[in-house]
C-alpha cells in the first residue's frame, strides 16, 4: 500500500511536475468563506483559487486525479454564488473529486451529497468537532467515496495548542477505526519532507501505515512553489522529496520498526513540544 500524496496548487507547470514524480492528486482549493477568521494568525495555507484554476490545472493532468475543495454549504451572497452553483460549476470545469470542508450537521453533508448526485467522486473533510459527534450518522449514508481527517481546524475546535496531539491523544484512531469499519478510504493530516517537520514526518508517515491510512497532503513545507522561481528547483524537490517518501514507505510495509513503539515515541515528542 502506498500512500496517495495530494498537493495544493493552482500553478500548471507545478502540477504537471508534481504529477510527473508521483503526486497522486492535485489539490485545487476554493475555500475561502470563514477561513481567515477561525485561522487567523496561523502559518496555514489559505490559497482561494478560481474556477478558471480548475480549468488550467485539467488541462495539463495525464493520470492525476484532479480534486477541487469547495467553500462550506452557503447560499448565494453578494460575493459569491449559492453551494447549487459553485459545486456545478466545480464539476463542469473538471473536477474528479470534490470535497466538502468545515461541516457541522448531517443536514450539510446530505446537501452536499445530493448536489454532487453522483456526477464526480466526493470526499469529506472531517475537521469541527462536531462532524466528529455526527460521524455514525454520516457513515450510514450512501454516496460518500472518501473522507479526510483534517487537523489544524480539528485542533483549533478542540482547543489544542498543537495539532498532533489529537495523534496522540487517541481521537484520530478512533475516527480512522469506525471510517474503516465501513470500508471508506481515509486519510488524514499532511506530511512534510523527510527529516523536517516539528514532529519529524517519518513518526507521522509510519502512524498512517499503522492505522491503515490512504492518503495524505504534501504540506507546503514540502515544497512551497509560491516562494520558488527557479523551476529546475521545484523539480529537484519533487524528484527526491517524492522517492524518499516512497522509500521510507516501503521500510513501513515490512513493519521495520514495531508501531506500537512509534505510537509511543509520537506521545513522547508531542509532550515535548507542548512543555
């Protein structure tokens, strides 16, 4: 099993890159509408992307998935147009996947489901704790393709300084075990490169293996093209940033380190960085 890597991106010349060296989806991401107001003064992405991204990035996509991340269930403002005309709008300019963040009630999630009506695949982005008291709920209805665990919003709901700890504190193993349970595909978080990260990215690579995760976000400490003009640059990271994910990948199959001992080792590091 290897690990499906998503990357955001509204650049062309990146994501064909990114696809070339084994990026399994590229990320196209719409949301916009209370983003900067719940992550406001956080080091996240907050890329606001068009429909016309959508456009340009499927025109260079050979064998990528193309998923588009929408903004929440909303109707029509003077700024922007109703949930109805986005996500049909998200679907005709070529998205594969469409995913629905920042959801609280059932009542979203079965809107959502009946606006895509099975037209593309849909993904659900787990990430208010109150999706997390709905989540049985969510799994009886019919429709859903995958769903994303995500951990910087989920940890802000939850009021955690750091957004690993719900890894450590067993809620992610709980949501990854009812999801499979159902025989949804999951994933959760992202990962940076190897040997980077607070929590160095092979303790969390290693988790996705032990709780049978399927993907996971390249974060923008991976590669972030927007600070980047040397193209050849970009390149190089992909090219070995991407084989050594994939390598230490490999090392997990064979289960080289027990992962019980890992799932320590993470409690460890992340008492550590909370003091």
């Amino acid at each position: 099993m290897a690990l499906k890597l998503m990357y955001i991106t509204n650049n062309p010349n990146v994501a064909a890159i990114a696809e070339s060296y084994g990026v399994d989806r590229i990320f196209v991401d719409m949301e916009y509408i209370g983003k900067s107001e719940r992550q406001g003064g956080m080091d996240t992405v907050q890329s606001h992307h068009t429909f016309d991204d959508i456009k340009r990035i499927k025109a260079v996509l050979k064998k990528s998935e193309l998923i588009v991340r929408c903004n929440p269930i909303h109707g029509e403002t003077k700024d922007y147009c109703s949930s109805k005309e986005e996500i049909e709008k998200i679907i005709e300019n070529g998205a594969d996947i469409v995913m629905l963040p920042y959801f609280k009630t059932i009542e979203e999630v079965k809107l959502f489901l009946s606006l895509v009506n099975g037209k593309v695949k849909t993904m659900l982005l787990i990430e208010t704790p109150e999706s997390v008291t709905i989540l049985d709920e969510i799994l009886c209805l019919k429709g859903i393709d995958f769903i994303h665990i995500g951990l910087n919003d989920l940890s802000l709901g939850y009021n955690k300084k750091f957004m690993f700890e719900l890894l450590s504190n067993g809620l992610v193993e709980v949501l990854c075990s009812k999801i499979k349970k159902e025989k949804i595909p999951y994933g959760f978080g992202g990962i940076a490169s190897l040997g980077h990260g607070v929590l160095p990215s092979e303790r969390i690579i290693m988790e996705h293996y032990r709780l049978e995760s399927s993907c996971a976000i390249l974060s923008r400490s991976f590669c972030n093209a927007q600070q980047i003009s040397d193209i050849k640059k970009i390149k190089n990271t992909f090219k070995k940033g991407i084989r050594k994910i994939r390598k230490y990948e490999k090392q997990c199959e064979r289960k080289f380190k027990p992962f019980l001992d890992n799932e320590n080792e993470i409690r460890k590091k992340v008492e550590e960085i909370l003091g």
